[in-house]
C-alpha cells in the first residue's frame, strides 16, 4: 500500500469504525437482564426492578408446591379424625350366627347378598349393611327375645369383605384393596403393589382421596414417600376413592452460552446446577458471575441474579434453587466476548482495503489500525 493510500485509509477508518461498531451494538441492542420482580404489560423502558426479593418467596431449593392446591397437615389431621373406624358390615362379608343352646337355629357360613341382606331363621330376612357388629347382635336379640327368654347370640366373623378403597391411577396393580382393621394411604399404596418402577417419576408426585361425592384432600406424595413425613398418612375410611394422575411434563429453557441450548426435561428436584450441566455447561465465553433466574410466580415475572463462580467455587448452594416448569436459565456472554464478535464481523471490511487482522488478541493491533500506532515499534504510521 503506497503511502497516500495508507494515509486515506487511516483517515476513512478513524471516521468510519466507530460509526459501525455503534451500527452493530444498536443492530444486536435487546433487553438486558435484570433482577427484580416485573408486572406484565410493561414496556422495556419503564421496567423498575424490585430488589427485595424475600429470600423462598419465588425461588426455594426444596420444590413442596405444585399445579394443585396441597392439603396441609392440619387438614390431612381434621379429615383423618372423622374417619369412623368401625367396620360395618357390608356385601360379601362371611360370618357364623351361633344362639347358645339352639343348635336349631344356629347357622355358619352366612354371607351377606349384594343388597347388604340375610336370612336368619325365626329372623327372616334382615338388612345388616351398614350395621357395626355390636348392632347387628342387638338386633338379633331383640327379634329371637319374641321366641326365646334371654337369647345369647354370638356372631363371629370369618371374612372381612367391605373394608376396602379404590386405589386408581399410576400404579402398579390398580384396583379395589381391601383391609383387615383400619387403613391407611400407605397401606393401600403397598398393597396395590406400589407405584410402578418405570414409570416417569416426576408425573407420580400426588394422589387425590375422594370420599362419597368430596374431594377430601390432595397429598404430597414426594413429601411422603421421599421424605418420610408421616403426617401426611391419611387415614382411610371404607370406599375412598384414591387417584395418582400423571401429571405432564415438566421442562425449562436454557438460553446463551451453554454448549447445548434449548429445552431440558426436569427431573423431581432438579436444581439450578444440574440444568446448567445438563445443557453442556457453561462456554469458554460465559459470565458466571451474572447468571439469571426467570420464574413465573403469582402473575409476575421474577428474575434473580445469580453468582454461579460463588457456588462453584465455594459451596454456596443457597441460591442453587430447584427448578419449576417453565422456569428459564440464561447464561450471558462476558464483555471481551461480544468484543471479539465485533471483530470478526470487522475481519472483511478490513481484507477489502488491504489491512489483514489476524485474530486480535489485544488493543495494540486495533490502534495501528484505527490510530497509526505501530504495533512494533510504537511509533506513527506515515
């Protein structure tokens, strides 16, 4: 390049350079990131960032909420407490009618028809369903007392056949479970065979209990099973109706610069970090200091920041939070970054007037460009 020419060139990339890299910071110009919780409907100029976020308001590294409102313990206790856990007789149930004295009258092997009724000699026929077994010898005291003076009458059951629940769902045996004494959710689970080992198990994470025509109550049942809290063991009463839907599939986002982008499938607990490793990890490029949480949570949009080099490097699992449907993770790109992109988009205007840059690692080659400083020497270009 002769020296006129050089000096043109100098003259047209003093003017002109900063005019294009302010052409490609407005071209690539987007919302940035920002803590704070967000009311929808708001333009981008008028966002105002609220910086108290409550610590486990929005974000919680233990999930215990879901699309269903969850029954407390109070609730689960309250609904437990009016179980009546007196066994009523009921269709199918086997019993001895054994009247000391009068063989005659005696009989064994009775069972109740599927109208809830018996025949009994001198009796006749007599509907006992629903009848505890104290009222059913009642009754038959009084009806045999029009015969016989102080009849003694013992009933003894051989089957228990109407103290059971419909256990419906994701399960492995799913169907009717029948009891022997009282039941409880955790018993009807065991003997409907458990849930079923291949199974996605994030759908499997509550059960319904219906009594009659009511709703009772929604239980946790990772709280339960995982976590062994026993307060959630409902007590069951004869014809609940249990059901354990299969809930849909739970995913989030993972935007910037992860080395695989995109939609990842959550697993049950699934923290921050996880998500980030599912997806690759970080790049080369990303900012791990300035890594955002977005949630939607009671109509707002909440965004946290997020210090991954803290929870790396030392163990700081306090904003490690688990993940909800829906949530997004992006992982911005460092400030030296965004500066080699715009070099590289720079490369060919260069190579068109002559001047080659061959991976600008520093300031030095640029300014012998821009400013007719010598990258050797550090004198002026003529």
């Amino acid at each position: 390049m002769t020296p006129l020419a050089l000096s043109l060139f100098q003259w047209i990339t003093r003017r002109s350079v900063p005019l294009f890299l302010s052409a490609l910071l407005a071209g690539c110009a987007w919302i940035p990131a920002k803590q704070g919780v967000f009311q929808p409907g708001t333009k981008p100029e008028h966002f105002v960032p609220d910086q108290n976020l409550a610590p486990g308001k929005y974000f919680t590294t233990e999930l215990k909420t879901g699309d269903k409102p969850l029954s407390d313990v109070a609730q689960i206790k309250t609904a437990s407490a009016k179980v009546d856990t007196s066994y009523r007789f009921g269709p199918g149930d086997h019993f001895d009618f054994l009247v000391h004295g009068w063989e005659d009258i005696s009989r064994e092997d009775i069972i109740v028809s599927p109208d809830g009724q018996v025949a009994l000699p001198r009796i006749g026929i007599v509907k006992i369903q629903g009848l505890t077994l104290q009222e059913f010898t009642d009754l038959a005291v009084k009806e045999l007392s029009a015969y016989y003076e102080k009849p003694e009458i013992t009933v003894v059951m051989k089957e228990y056949n109407n103290n059971r629940v419909f256990v419906l769902g994701q399960v492995a045996k799913p169907g009717e479970v029948n009891f022997q004494g009282p039941g409880t959710l955790l018993e009807a689970l065991s003997l409907c065979g458990g849930l079923p080992t291949d199974a996605n198990k994030n759908s499997v994470s509550r059960c319904s209990i219906t009594r009659g025509k009511d709703l009772v109550m929604w239980i946790d049942l990772r709280e339960l099973l995982e976590h062994g809290n026993m307060n959630l063991n409902a007590q069951l009463q004869n014809g609940d109706v249990i059901f354990i839907p299969a809930g849909e599939d739970q995913n989030a986002y993972i935007l910037g610069e992860v080395k695989s982008p995109g939609l990842i499938a959550l697993r049950p607990q699934m923290p921050l970090m996880s998500a980030i490793m599912t997806a690759g990890g970080p790049t080369k490029e990303a900012n791990l200091t300035s890594v955002f949480l977005i949630h939607q949570a009671q109509g707002k949009g909440i965004v946290e920041k997020i210090n991954l080099q803290e929870l790396i490097g030392r163990g700081d699992a306090t904003k490690n939070y688990v993940l909800r449907d829906g949530d997004m993770i992006y992982v911005p790109e460092t400030g030296l970054s965004r500066f080699n992109y715009y070099c590289g988009q720079l490369q060919p205007f260069f190579t068109i007037v002559g001047v080659t840059i061959n991976s600008i690692t520093g300031w030095s080659s640029l300014n012998a460009v821009l400013y007719g400083t010598s990258a050797t020497t550090g004198g002026v270009l003529h």
